[in-house]
C-alpha cells in the first residue's frame, strides 16, 4: 500500500449546497464533520464553519476520472462566485476505493489545480477509508485524522487557511495533539466510528 503525505487538515457530480436536502452519503459525511472532526477537535476551524453553514458537500462519482476532474474544476469556479462558500467537501463514490487509485488521482488533481491557475488560490485535502501516512504502520490510530466514511477531497481556500492559522495559538501542535488523540482513541473504536456513518447512510 502507497502512503499518503497529509496536510493540516460535471455531470457526474449530484450537487446539494451547504443547508440544502443532502445525499445520504454527503448526509453522513456532514455527521463526520460534527461528530468526528469537530467532536475531537481534529481541525480546530471546523466547527466555526460548521455553524456558520458556509461548508458545501457534492457527491461526485469517480468511476471515471476526466468527469470527475471536471466536477473539481467546477467546484473552484464556484468558490470564485460564491464568497459565502467556505470549503467545498467532494464525496468520490463510486470509485477510487482502492487508496493506491486515490493517491494517483489525488496528484492528477492537485497538478490540474495548477495548470488551471489555481495554485495559490485552492489546496487539496486528503481523506480516504484506508489513509495511510508516510512511514506509518496501516493499523496505526494516527492514520483516522485523514480517514473518511468514502474517498474525498477537501477543497479548501488558501486565504482562509491563512487567516486561520494566524488567528490560532501555536498551529503546529496541532497534528501532534491529533496522533495523540487518536491514539487513546485506539483504532477499534475509530473504525466503528465510519462503519457506522457508512452504515447509516445505505440505511437512508
């Protein structure tokens, strides 16, 4: 298995804005933002947009990468016209299960980013059932900060990422207080934790 290197935290895609009726699978994945990432305080900014409904879910199918690709761009051009939009969650189901498949895509797209005038602009989040960072053992609990009920991207605006940081005491602690975490955590526990939202979610 290929390992991943982390961060701080088209017509393929069903699009459901922020408050809007959500898929169940962007449904789920709205209830691992509150009740796993802003629950353990894996991302210290998430909670703000959370309440303040300025994140996008999209579930995009990712069978086929040109399409899906498409749908990437799409969500950049629509953080150009939207402000109120914060962060854009991409849901990439199906396809890309496998996380070797995700990490080829994943370079796909952050290089398109580029190509496409974005760099600066927009990064790239990674979050996959089967994250594994660089040098980690597979089973270690550290690897659920970037663990997702599905394959996503985490479209993100560099000037709020910015902003954030700055705003934020000692922002470099913040993935070591994450691995700890996650580690008392244990990994049991961590994989229930997305069973269940999957679960939830094919039961809607």
């Amino acid at each position: 298995m290929r390992h991943g290197s982390g961060i701080l935290a088209g017509p393929f895609a069903v699009e459901f804005t922020m408050s809007a009726t959500l898929t169940p699978a962007c449904a789920a994945t709205r209830e691992w933002v509150e009740g796993f990432v802003v629950a353990h305080n894996v991302c210290p900014f998430a909670r703000r947009e959370l309440v303040s409904d300025t994140i996008r879910f999209v579930e995009v199918t990712a069978g086929e990468w040109e399409p899906a690709l498409e749908a990437l761009i799409d969500e950049c051009r629509r953080l150009d016209e939207t402000p109120k939009i914060e962060t854009t969650l991409m849901v990439l189901r199906p396809g890309l299960e496998d996380f070797d498949d995700y990490l080829d895509f994943l370079a796909v797209a952050e290089a398109l980013l580029i190509e496409q005038g974005y760099e600066g602009i927009y990064q790239l989040a990674s979050f996959h059932p089967d994250y594994c960072f660089d040098g980690a053992e597979e089973n270690d609990p550290a690897n659920f900060t970037n663990r997702s009920p599905w394959p996503m991207l985490h479209l993100l605006r560099e000037a709020g990422l910015e902003r954030a940081l700055a705003s934020y005491p000692d922002p470099e602690a913040i993935p070591e207080r994450n691995i700890e975490r996650m580690r008392q955590l244990g990994s049991e526990a961590l994989a229930n934790e997305l069973l269940n939202l999957r679960a939830a979610a094919d039961k809607r």
